[in-house]
C-alpha cells in the first residue's frame, strides 16, 4: 500500500487525503505508483488516452508496466491528476553493484467455482477482483441497465450473466458510468461479446472477459 499524501483540490480548495492503488505485477507482488508529495495535482477537463498511464517499475522483479495514472475524484466534481515521482527504484549510481532481485512472492492459483446460476457468476466475478488485490468489493451504488455492478476501490466492474452477447452500447454504459466515478472497468460476460464490443473495448481500453462454466474467467482482449 503507497504512502497516503495530502491532496488540495485547485478549483474548491478543498483538502484530501489520497493513496494510490496497488495493481498486481506479472510476479504477484503488489505495486503502486510512487505519488510526488510536493507536486501539484491538476484539474482533468477532457481524458487523453496517453495521459492516462504512468510507467512503475515493480520493486521486487524490477518489471516496469504501464498502470494507470493516479486520479481522484473531488466532491466538486472535479477530476484531479494525481503527480507521480520518478521510478519506484532509483538507478544505480555509476560502478556500484547491481542489485539482485529478490525472490518474487508466490500468489495461489484463483480458485473456480461452478458456475450454475447467475448469482454464480457475480461470485466468481467478485472472487476474481479480489484474487487480483482489489479489496471491500461491493454492489456498486449505480445500477446498470443489465447485469450486475460490482465496485471496490478505484474499480468499477460489470457482470452480466445474460445469454446475450455483450454489445458496443453495453461496453460504452460501463465506460461512462466509472469516467463519472474516476474509476477504472472491468466487464465480465457470460455469453461473450459481439464483434463490434470487443473493438469499442480495445478502443477504450475496457478489459474483457468471459465467464466459462467452470468459473474461470478468461481474458479476451
């Protein structure tokens, strides 16, 4: 968990407090952007997809991946960027020895269960977010058109148990309602998703999986 930093809205003055979330690394150990303390966050008027990432490198097997850029959302409405320090790992200073990485921590396989009911699906879901590291997952407060809403923090996530695959619309719905809450998706199908979906997805970077009977949720994009 990342060091919490005092945040000031710049258009209410209002004062936060805010830590950025930890996202799980390919090895299993946790990591967060390193938040810039003496920065200052900014108001976001319009996303820009290439503004939305910041590069972290994971302190345990030194892997660096795109995350998404630290936002919080003020009670004015405001959307603030959140400023991030450099690497999580300083370089090495010139002739010093290299570090050795330490051993990555192993994480347990998800455990499935079957999926034989729609309740099911919203379970393995649930159980999947939180195999990932999000924590308190929750109904979510808005209720989506179709499906099951699911949130924890800075994840907004749909289940829909239907036999009908997902559409374009129903992808764009999820992207809408977590912009209005500052959050990241996720959308979880039981029956798939229509050709035109999986590119609106790509196209909004929404990850998408499907729900297998088994109760493994694999990946489509």
């Amino acid at each position: 968990m990342s060091e919490s930093v005092s945040v000031r809205c710049p258009v209410c003055r209002r004062e936060h407090l805010y830590a950025a979330p930890s996202y799980p690394c390919e090895c299993g150990a946790p990591v967060c952007p390193p938040l810039d303390r003496y920065g200052t966050p900014t108001a976001v008027t319009h996303q820009v997809w290439e503004e939305a990432w910041v590069a972290v490198e994971c302190a345990v097997c030194g892997r660096k991946a795109e995350w998404p850029q630290p936002e919080l959302g003020c009670t004015c409405g405001t959307v603030l960027r959140i400023p991030v320090a450099g690497d999580a790992r300083p370089d090495a200073e010139p002739g010093a020895e290299p570090d050795v990485a330490a051993p990555a921590p192993p994480r347990p396989a998800f455990q499935p269960i079957t999926i034989r009911t729609a309740r099911d699906a919203v379970t393995v879901a649930a159980l999947y977010l939180r195999w990932l590291g999000y924590e308190d997952i929750r109904r979510a407060d808005q209720r989506p058109p179709s499906g099951i809403g699911l949130a924890a923090r800075g994840v907004l996530a749909h289940v829909d148990p239907t036999v009908r695959p997902a559409s374009a619309r129903d992808v764009e719905c999820l992207w809408l309602t977590a912009m209005t809450e500052s959050a990241h998706c996720v959308y979880f199908s039981l029956a798939g998703y229509s050709t035109e979906a999986r590119a609106r997805a790509d196209t909004l970077g929404i990850p998408l999986f499907v729900l297998d009977l088994t109760g493994t949720p694999q990946p489509v994009n």
